[in-house]
C-alpha cells in the first residue's frame, strides 16, 4: 500500500485503540518496515496535527481527550487520484489562460503539497506537466465568473454581445444551461429569452455580463442534448444529413483514431483509405476540419457539400493566382 493508504489505515487504527499499539503490531497492519512506521506517525502529528502520544517502548495512541474530535483533511486521496487530479488541474488552468489560474490556485498548493509529502521531496516538479494551448481566445475574467455563476446559481443573465460574423452588438436576457469547454475556448448555452430559442454564445465576444432577478428557466437535458450535441461541432440544430468523408491512406490511421462525434461511423477502405460519417446541421466547421488536411481528404456525399468544398478551395486557389 502507498502512503496515502497507509496514513489512513493508521489514522483508523489509532482511532480505534483503547490502549497503545505496538509498532510490531502497526508494522503487521500496514505491510511495512518499523522505519517506515516511524515517519508515517511522524507525518501524522506534525504535518497532519495528528494528537499522537507514546513511545516506541508502550506503544503509541491518540489522546483520549482529542481522539473523538480529530479526523484526517477532506482533501485526502490516493496517489492515483491525486495525479488525476491535479493533472485536470493543470490542464484546465493552461487551456484557460489566466481565466481559473487565480481561483484554482489554492487548490495546486494543496494537492502539490500532499504529492511532495507523499514522496518525501521539497517541491514536486509541475514543470514535467506540459499542456500547450492551441489558439485560445482571451476572454474577460469577471464576465467567464459571472456566466459560470449563472449556469451553477441557476440565475437570470443580461449581457452585451458582439457578434464575431458581423460585429453587430445585441443586448441579451438569457437563461443559462451550460458552460462548454469546446477547442479551448468557452462557450454559454443558454435559452434566449427574446429569440425564445437555444443558442450558444463565445463567452469571449460577451461584455457587460450581470445577474438578474429571478431564476433561471431550465430545459430538460435530453432537448438539449438533442438541439446541442446532435450535429457536428459547436453549431447546434438538428442534423440536415450526414456528410460522408473520405481519406488517404498516408492519413488514414490519424483519422481512425480521432473523436469528431459521439455518432460517427468510420471504416477502412479495401485500398488503405479511411471513410468516415458524421452527422451535421452547418457546414462551416465541418468544412474547416476537412480542409484541413488538404488534398489527403475529400468530400463524397452529399454533392451539396461537395461543391460548397470545391467552392472554398476555388477560392483559396485564387489567392495564389498572378
């Protein structure tokens, strides 16, 4: 058992004991060595105030005065947890910008702190976790705290919002759904109290966000999962039909092996190739993925989509053009 485990297998022991244990008893139960017993009740009284009294001569137990009042921090998880843990941590902190770092700040300190102690080290090296963000968008802390407040209060939200198509700038009364974590950027779902309808909003293109009286109307989650996350990517609706893409074989096995929807159907091809299915409501993002990987992919189904592809790489021809 790891450190965590035996930490907690003796905080019960001694919790339990009318009488001092040995440490030949304390070794039997935690599978370990009289010195690795002896740091561990040390760890226990200095770093975690156990109220330990004793000798390695009696034996050792909490005080009876303090024994009933004294439990171990609620922050207290395995290694394995913890390396989860603080792993999301990071990721959600580095893919965020400096949005959650200040607010999930305490919590790395915390989980840092049980790591270091666990392996007996001074520092635990967060330098050797690495997540590199990709085209985040910067967004205004207050407004991504106030909307996240939203959607958990389950309150009313008023905001400006910038339209990033046309620039317009629109006046907002909405009740808030979810906040969505989508290509490192956040977006609100939300029900739109003027348009009577679902939309998703860039919390970055949102300004001027405050909470209002009253509370939020909630939607059932199996509309909006229908209305959401039934088509392609962060354009919702329901699905106009299934676009059908094939590629290379040079970069069959990348495609085979990523997520482009929960309802996707792919399969290899006889020649190496890879086909793919996906439902999609609008074109525009399904589109900029498929482009992305140039001439190794192309559009098969539905001709409407086929040509809207040609279309666009018609179009990215000419800028090259004398």
């Amino acid at each position: 058992m790891d450190k965590i485990e035996r930490i907690t297998a003796l905080h019960r022991t001694l919790k339990a004991a009318r009488y001092p244990v040995t440490v030949k008893r304390l070794q039997d139960e935690l599978g370990c060595s009289r010195a690795t017993v002896y740091r561990d009740l040390a760890f226990l009284r200095d770093a975690l105030m156990g109220p330990i009294e004793g000798d390695g001569e009696t034996g050792f137990r909490y005080r009876s005065e303090e024994s009933d009042r004294f439990e171990l921090p609620g922050l207290w998880l395995s290694s394995e947890e913890l390396y989860a843990l603080l792993a999301s941590q990071q990721l959600l902190a580095r893919t965020s910008g400096s949005t959650l770092s200040s607010m999930l700040a305490p919590l790395q300190q915390r989980i840092e702190g049980l790591l270091a102690a666990q392996a007996g080290v001074n520092r635990w090296p967060m330098e050797r976790v690495r997540v590199i963000p990709h085209r985040g968008r910067r967004l205004d802390e207050a407004c991504f705290r106030t909307a996240a407040s939203a959607v958990l209060e389950r309150r009313r939200l008023t905001f400006e919002y910038r339209a990033r198509s046309t620039d317009e700038v629109t006046r907002r009364k909405v009740s808030p759904q979810r906040i969505t974590h989508y290509r490192d950027n956040w977006y609100l779902d939300a029900w739109d109290d003027d348009r009577e309808g679902l939309r998703s909003f860039a919390v970055d293109r949102i300004y001027h966000a405050r909470l209002s009286d009253g509370v939020a109307q909630d939607i059932a989650d199996d509309v909006l999962n229908t209305h959401l996350a039934s088509s392609y990517g962060i354009f919702s609706g329901e699905p106009k039909g299934w676009a059908t893409i094939v590629f290379s074989p040079k970069i069959a096995r990348w495609v085979a092996d990523e997520h482009w929807h929960s309802k996707q159907q792919g399969r290899f091809l006889p020649d190496g190739r890879y086909e793919l299915k996906v439902p999609y409501s609008d074109s525009r993002e399904l589109l900029m993925d498929v482009l992305h990987y140039g001439a190794d992919a192309r559009v098969v189904e539905p001709a409407s989509l086929r040509e809207q592809a040609r279309a666009l790489l018609s179009l990215a021809l000419s800028n090259y053009e004398q």
